[in-house]
C-alpha cells in the first residue's frame, strides 16, 4: 500500500516540475478573452499583460498611464461642457434682465411671465446635462457588472487551486451579491430617486422654495443611508466570509502537508514542492486580484473625471449667477449639482463595493501552512 501510494505521488509532481520549465506558461489555464472583450473599449489596458508584468514584481505597468488619461478626460471635458456652461450663463442673465430691469419698466405680470420663459428654458439646458451624467454613470455601473461577471470566475478559479474549494465557493456567492446589490439597488432604485429628486427641486424653486423642501431632504437623506448601509453590508459580509471559509481549507491543506511530511524518504521533498505549488497559485492569484482592481479603477476613471467636472462646472455657473440672477435660477442650478454630486457618490460607492470585496479576498486567502 506504501508503494501505491508512493507511485501516485511521484506521477502527481510530473506536472509540478513541468510548470517550473521556462517553456510553460503558468497563465496558459486561465482563459482571458471574456474580460478582454469588456474591456476593449480601453485600448491601452490589456488584462493579461496586467497579470504577468505583476507576477514579474512590476507595479508601475498599471499605473503608468492614469496621470495622462486625468489631464487629457479634464481638458476634453471642459471642452465638451462649454457650450452647456455658455448657454447656461445666458439663460441666466437673461432671467436676471427680466427680474431685476423689466420689473421697474415693465408691469409685475409680464416680466414674471418673461421669468418663466427664461427659467423653462434653464430647465432644458439642465436636463440635457443630466441626462449627460445620468447615461455616464449608468453605463460605467453596467460595465463595472459585466467586467465582474467575466473576471469572477477566473479569479475564482485561482482561488480554488491556492486556497481551497470551500473559500472559492463562498466569495463567488460574495462576489455575485454585489454584483446583484450593484445592478437592482444603485441602478434600478438609487439613480430615480436621484431624478425624483432632481425633479422636485426644480419644482420647488419655480414655488419659491415652499412645497417640496422636506420633500426634497427626505429623498436625499434616504439616497444617503442607503449607500452607507450598502457599504456596511458588503464589509460585513466580507470579512464574515474571510473569518471562516479561508481558516476551514488552511485546516485541510495543513492537514495534507503533514501527512505528506511524515512519508519517509521523500516527506520533505514533497514539503518543500509543495511550498512551491502553493505559493505559485498565491502569487497567480493575487496577480489576478490586483489586475482587477486595476481594471476597476481604469472602467471608472474617466467617468468619474467627467462626472466631477460637470459638477463643478455647474457649482462655478451658480457662483457667478448669484449676485445678479434671481435666486430660483441659483437655487436650481445648484439643485442640479447636487443630483451630479449623488450621481458621482453612486459610482465611487459601486466602485468601492468591488474593489474593497477583491482586496478582502486577496488579503484573506493567502494561506500560511506547512
């Protein structure tokens, strides 16, 4: 029975020393091409090569080109927004002319009607602007989905051969409820209630501010806790995960290690294999988990670039407005940055949720046994 056993051993360390050779490839078993597929609109950024200037020891790979997209998203936005700013300003000024000047030449009524006018046209120009970050944001989320759906199981499968069934079993159902929390909480119920909210602000600045402003706080305060309870959630259910199911297979590979130590004659040639084996699939799999997140922050950068531009920009037109505009225009301009400000909090919330969730898992499975 010991000859058996040792037989099936030695046969079993045939592909070990094979996958040390120069020849083979230690990614040649993870299949990339779902994750490349998302990621194509992002050119410069290939996963792969990702993986494999990390497992080399480079970091600065990833990293090199965020500097210049920055500089290049703020500037091209700017350009993109400025005809938006312009009209926006004007609007503006014209619906000071018709408050400030009109009222003293012309009768209350008709320059209130001029007002109006003027504040429906503002309203036009916001709402494009709007549907400009709402689209971004949306799009950015959904891809943010679907790079997690094609990432999830390869990285689940470099889990499994370094850590264990049990803890790739368990993040997988992790990985997949926020991904699900993503999809039916931020997308489906936190974006219309930041357009409901929008809406009831401009509603309630056209009233003078007297219908809607409980209304308002209320939505706002809502769209808030809701983020923060989502982040206490998928830290929560993280580190529960990380406590449990990574201590259960360092208990079984430890197991293993020490019956393979006490063979004689060859205990601790495969200790010491087996330390190879073990720290190989580590080092795969934190080079998997690390691209990723990479990859997160290069699906979210520009968006979140263009997105805080808008907002600001939008913030500077109420800054110049204010001392001559009537303050309804000011009001809901600034109404509009704020719903650009729960637009933006949204994303980095979705962002966070991923990337804090990888690095859990990459920190909570390296396996410390032998």
């Amino acid at each position: 029975m010991k000859i058996i056993l040792i037989s099936f051993l030695l046969i079993m360390l045939v592909p070990v020393r094979t996958f040390a050779e120069e020849e083979s490839d230690p990614l040649s078993m993870y299949d990339f091409s779902d994750i490349n597929y998302v990621l194509k609109e992002d050119n410069s950024f290939d996963f792969e090569d990702c993986v494999r200037e990390i497992i080399k020891g480079d970091f600065d790979t990833g990293f090199s080109g965020l500097l210049d997209m920055f500089s290049s998203a703020i500037f091209s936005e700017l350009a993109n927004e400025k005809a938006i700013i312009i009209k926006l300003i004007v609007v503006g000024l014209t619906a000071a002319l018709f408050s400030n000047i009109a009222f003293t030449v012309l009768s209350g009524k008709i320059s209130e009607t001029g007002f109006y006018i003027t504040y429906l046209a503002l309203i036009v120009c916001m709402l494009s602007g709007y549907t400009i970050v709402a689209e971004i944001v949306k799009n950015t989320m959904d891809r943010l989905s679907s790079f997690m759906e094609a990432v999830t199981p390869v990285y689940i499968l470099s889990i499994g051969f370094s850590t264990g069934e049990s803890t790739a079993t368990a993040f997988y159902q992790v990985v997949i409820m926020v991904i699900t929390l993503i999809e039916k909480v931020l997308i489906n119920f936190i974006i219309p209630m930041i357009y409901t909210y929008m809406i009831i602000g401009l509603i309630n600045n056209m009233a003078n501010g007297t219908l809607f402003t409980k209304a308002g706080e209320l939505i706002k305060t809502i769209i808030e806790w809701t983020l923060k309870s989502l982040m206490t959630f998928v830290i929560g259910i993280n580190v529960i995960r990380s406590l449990i199911n990574p201590i259960v297979d360092s208990m079984k590979v430890g197991t293993m290690w020490k019956v393979m130590q006490s063979i004689p004659g060859i205990g601790n040639t495969l200790n010491s294999v087996s330390s190879v084996v073990f720290a190989s699939g580590t080092l795969i799999k934190n080079g998997i988990g690390i691209s990723a997140m990479i990859a997160i922050l290069v699906i979210c950068f520009i968006p979140v670039v263009k997105t805080s531009v808008i907002a600001i920009s939008y913030k500077g037109v109420s800054a110049i407005l204010e001392p001559v505009s009537d303050k309804r225009i000011v009001n809901s301009i600034n109404t509009i940055h704020i719903s650009f400000c729960l637009m933006l909090k949204t994303l980095l919330y979705a962002t966070v949720f991923f990337i804090l969730t990888i690095a859990i898992i990459c920190a909570s499975t390296n396996l410390n046994v032998g």
